[in-house]
C-alpha cells in the first residue's frame, strides 16, 4: 500500500486574489479585444471558475472592478491651466479606450457608476477654479463624455491611424473649453 506524499507549506503558485484577477482580467482583454469570460478567466488562472466567484459575487461585479481599475489611470490633474488639463484628461481616457478594447461596450451598456465617477471627480477638479454653476459644469461634462465616447467608437471602427489618432481632438476640446469659459 503506497502512501500519498504530500508537500508542506504554501503552495507554490501565487495565492489567488482580487487584484490577481483583475490583472489577468485586464490583460485577457488586450489580447481578445472584449472582456474575458468567467471560463476563459479561470483558464487563463489555471483554477476552477467557481474560484473567481468566490472574490466577485457575478461577472457584472468582476466588469465593475475591472473598469474601475482602469479608468482609475486616467490623467490625475496636477497643475497645468486648466485646459491643458481638460485636453490631458480627455487624451488618457480616450487613449484606454482605444487600448482596451470592448471598454467602452462595457461602460456603455452596464449599470455601473463608480468608473464614470472617476472621470467626472477628476473633470469637476479641473473646472473649480471656473466658478461654473452645477448645470453647466453638468452640461460640459456630458458634451465633454458623448463627443469622447464618439471619438472612442470611430477610432475603435476604423483601425488607420493616419485617418483618425487621438491628437485630432484638441480643436474640438479646445472649443468645448472656450464655452464653458464664456459662462
């Protein structure tokens, strides 16, 4: 009778954990273009999909905290005028749009608040210093996200880069800028 030998100690790969998830998560996107299934994200973490269920309680949860993550690397406002500062934070969200493709489907069309949060906590810090009244920061801001989102999808339709790249939208950030300052 032969007697099963078992190792002691900690295994040997990483523990799995929430940020362990989100990276492969993230990672898969960039290769696939879309957001990951729970079963390709499991196999791609060499574990049990029921494992991933264990640190998020549904995919929308998992898309949730992987959307956060990334929008959270947009542009962080430091002391540029203010818009500089608008053109750096519309540039570096469109440029992880562009990036991560299937984003912005997934913001789009999920329920989620706390990523477009994000984007707008950083736009009202640029714009303080405006003065604007709540319904016209709210305006520009949502002029500001629907020409972005705009530019994100025909960038993400038509993959030539001479035709369309992220420099083109100064002139059209620079306008959205100039009327908000005539308030």
């Amino acid at each position: 009778m032969s007697v099963k030998q078992t190792k002691r100690g900690r295994p040997l790969q990483k523990q799995l954990s929430q940020e362990i998830i989100i990276d492969q998560a993230k990672q898969l996107m960039l290769e696939k273009g879309k957001p990951p299934s729970i079963r390709a994200l499991a196999a791609a973490l060499n574990v049990d999909a029921m494992a991933i269920y264990h640190y998020f309680k549904n995919k929308d949860a998992l898309l949730e905290a992987v959307t956060f993550s990334l929008i959270s690397d947009i542009h962080d406002p430091k002391s540029l005028h203010w818009q500089q500062e608008i053109y750096e934070l519309s540039k570096s969200y469109l440029a992880i749009l562009d990036k991560y493709r299937g984003l912005l489907q997934t913001l789009l069309s999920s329920k989620m608040i706390g990523p477009a949060d994000v984007f707008a906590a950083r736009f009202e810090r640029i714009t303080e210093s405006l003065d604007l009244n709540t319904d016209t920061q709210q305006t520009a801001l949502h002029l500001l996200v629907d020409y972005l989102h705009g530019f994100a999808l025909a960038i993400e339709c038509n993959p030539n880069r001479d035709e369309l790249n992220l420099e083109m939208i100064e002139q059209p950030v620079t306008f959205i800028c100039k009327t908000m300052a005539l308030e």
